[in-house]
C-alpha cells in the first residue's frame, strides 16, 4: 500500500511540474502541437459532467443526430448538432462528423467506410518518408490494422512537393479505391485539383488528410481541399485548429457517389470504431471554431509569415532548410536538413536541454531504417504565433536556435534566455479572454446584425 501511495504522489507532482515546464518555461516548436485559449479552456471545465457521458447512435445526411441508443440526450444532442453545424458553416460543405476522438480515427474511419464503399483496398498514397503520416502507410492503420494494399505517390524532392503528372500516372495504373494526400511534413499544398480529376476518372475518393493545416484553411491561407476536388477532409482539432484533442470528417454532399460514401463513412465511425465519443471536448471545439472565424485568417497568415521569416532568416545564417525555391514554405512547418551539425535527434535534444521543444523528421532522401538520428528536424510556429510572436521575436528565437545548433553557446545557457523570452509572452491572442467575452461579442454581433 505504501508504495502505491507513493506512486499516487510521484503522479501529482509530475502533472504540476509539467503544467510550469511545458506550459511557463519552454517555447513549443512541436509542428503537431497546439494551444488553446482561455475561453476554450473554461469551456473545457464548464463541460465536465459530459465527459462521463455516452451517446452511441446514428447520424443523417446533414451531420446531424438521427438516433440515439441512451436517455438523457436532450441537451447532449443540442450540443453536438451546433458543433457540427458550426465545422460545417467554417468550412463551407454540407456534411461533417465531429465524434471522431482524433485524426487518426478519422483516417481509420474514412479508409475503412471507403474501402467498403469502393469494394476496393488499394490506395495510392504519398510515401512516408515524404510527409504521410503513419496511419496512412501499410506499416502502420492503413496496412497492418485495415489491411489496405499501399501504392505509393511519386515524390519531387526538389520540389518538396507530390509530382502530379507522374502521379497521375500512377493512379492511372493502380485503379485504387483511395487516393490520399496532405500528411505530417506538410510545406506546400498538395495538387488536389489535379490528382482528384485522375482520382475521379478511375473510380477513386480523394482523401485530404488536413490535420495539420485545417486552421490554415479555415483562414484561407494554405488551399481550399473541398473546392479543389477532395472529396473528405480528415482532420485533428488540436494543431493549426487550435481546440483541444479530437478529430473530424468534413465532405460536400454533392451527388450520389458522395451521399452512397458518407454512408459507408458514418457507418465506419458507428458502429464500427466508436462508442464512447469523448463528449466533454465538443463545445470547446465549437468555441475554437468561433475564434478561427473571427480570428482565424489574421491568425493563419501570421502563422504563416512568422514561418517563413524563421526559414530565410536560418538560411541565410547557413542552416539548410528545405523548400527554399519556393519560399521554404506556404504553412506553419519548416523541414531543416542538419546532418551537418549532428542529425535531427542530436539536435533536438541539445534543443530541448535549452527548453526549445520541436521534434526530429525523416527527410525524403533519407536512410528509413534511421529514425533515431535522421537529417532533419521539423519546427512549427503556429503556438508561438498564438503567443503573439512576430517577425521580430521569430528572428530572436532563431538566434537563440543558432546558438545551440552551431555550438556556439551551451543549452544550459541558452535555457536562461528562453525562459525570459517565453515568460514575454504569456497572453494568448487570435481568441476571447474568457467564455463572458464570447457571448458579449455574440450579443452584440447579433444585435448589430
């Protein structure tokens, strides 16, 4: 007994200790991270009775609730058809599906309820050295959960970027059930209007895979999927879309190809992968899809410009980063090739010894077998946009990279300035204060209206 008191007490102190490390004294370059603010927060605790709740059911065409297999929905039915409706307004299509609990579930249900749809289990995807994520690759949900078979995407290197005509010819060959694009390492928007036209021609449904983009999209600043020829969006709500950890399918109802897919997709969410839908996180979700349409194309280009100012300013002090014909990038990542200063894992644990956290990242030409020590690191900066950095701070904090990756100064010292420089931004912006300050916007809005 006493030593599981003791582990009780070590698991208290870990989580305070990690709200002041992760929250007060890093700065967070994770390109997969996100921050919520205050009114997304307190939405969060005003929620807590439904994080006990379950609502297993059936949904219709609009996104809505159909069906229903446990009592007291009343309110809990209120509050997932708005959230739904407020996705579907945001992002201009006629048909969404927020009980997916992340992207990963929502990739396993829009490959699955496509699958079935198709009666096909190919899939032409990019390869995972060049961005895809995990849960598309046979290696991982695609292949070794759903048992897809996996045709890989030609990839420009020089270009950063899915080659379209040679993919196209891919598609062509293939036949595939699913054509997927977007992915992890994610510079420069895939070519979706050409790639769906192929996709189209042979059978196939388009799949966006916009979990790390979807707040670049909502603020019109990355590509527009659904108007390019996607047919689903898949997505997380924790990244650029700055709510907290759940997922969503978002499609336009155009015909009756799409209706007989989302169909097949609804069907895939429940009964097959969900019951319990993590309720407690849905109107947090709403309240970070309302500052996304308030503030979200503010927030999204200076997301952007603070990433690209962060890639011309390391290239020209000597980093190579990649990208750099086309500006280096058009969203909130940087890829950095830093073979030369130790490889990506050395580098970003001399990074997160000075409490700057980002991740390393297999680089497309790189050995796949080394994942412990690849060429790259990936940097995002859509939470120190969020923080209210700019060009000016973004081109310090690069400084202060600078210094640890070139050895000119050690972490540990490093550590000092960041701290400082964090502790200069402690207020969120691009969001409401507080869920008061929402509502008197609303009022108002609506009074003016």
């Amino acid at each position: 007994m006493e030593e599981f008191f003791k582990i009780a007490l070590e698991l208290i102190e870990a989580s305070e200790m990690h709200e002041k490390y992760r929250g007060e004294e890093c700065i967070n370059l994770i390109a997969s991270e996100g921050i919520k603010s205050p009114a997304v927060r307190e939405m969060l605790q005003l929620a807590m009775d439904l994080e006990c709740r379950y609502a297993e059911g059936e949904n219709n065409l609009d996104g809505h609730v159909k069906k229903r297999y446990y009592q007291g929905q009343k309110y809990i039915t209120v509050i997932e058809n708005c959230v739904t409706d407020l996705m579907k307004m945001l992002f201009k299509c006629n048909w969404a599906d927020v009980r997916l609990v992340s992207g990963t579930h929502a990739n396993l249900a829009a490959f699955k309820g496509l699958s079935m749809a198709t009666k096909n289990r190919k899939m032409v995807v990019a390869p995972l050295s060049a961005g895809a994520h995990i849960s598309h690759d046979y290696t991982g949900l695609a292949g070794m959960v759903l048992g897809l078979e996996n045709i890989e995407l030609a990839y420009d290197v020089n270009e950063m970027n899915i080659d379209p005509e040679k993919s196209a010819e891919i598609i062509r060959a293939a036949k595939p059930g699913i054509v997927t694009l977007g992915g992890s390492l994610f510079l420069f928007p895939h070519p979706v209007k050409e790639l769906s036209e192929v996709a189209h021609e042979v059978g196939a449904y388009l799949v966006y895979d916009g979990a790390h983009v979807l707040g670049l999209i909502a603020g019109g600043e990355f590509q527009d999927p659904l108007r390019e020829g996607a047919d689903f969006i898949t997505a997380s709500t924790h990244k650029t879309f700055p709510g907290p950890q759940g997922g969503v399918i978002l499609a336009e109802n155009r015909d009756d190809r799409l209706e007989k897919a989302i169909k097949s997709v609804q069907y895939a969410i429940f009964p097959l992968s969900t019951s319990n839908t993590h309720l407690g996180r849905l109107p947090a979700t709403g309240i970070a899809a309302l500052e996304l349409k308030i503030f979200g194309r503010e927030l999204a280009r200076q997301t952007v410009m603070n990433a690209r100012a962060a890639g011309e300013y390391l290239y020209e002090r000597g980093l190579k980063v990649l990208g750099e014909k086309h500006g280096f990038t058009r969203s909130h990542q940087l890829a950095v090739d830093v073979r030369e200063h130790g490889g990506g894992g050395r580098v970003a644990e001399d990074l997160e010894r000075a409490n700057i956290i980002l991740n390393r990242n297999i680089l497309p030409y790189d050995d796949q077998s080394n994942r412990e020590n690849p060429s790259g690191i990936r940097i995002g900066f859509q939470e120190v946009t969020r923080r209210g950095f700019t060009e000016s701070d973004i081109k310090y904090l690069c400084d202060l990279m600078l210094d640890v990756i070139k050895g000119k100064r050690k972490p540990e010292e490093v550590r000092k300035d960041v701290i400082e420089l964090r502790r200069e931004h402690n207020e969120i912006k691009y969001g409401f204060r507080s869920v008061k300050e929402a509502i008197e916007y609303l009022q108002k809005s609506l009074k003016g209206a």
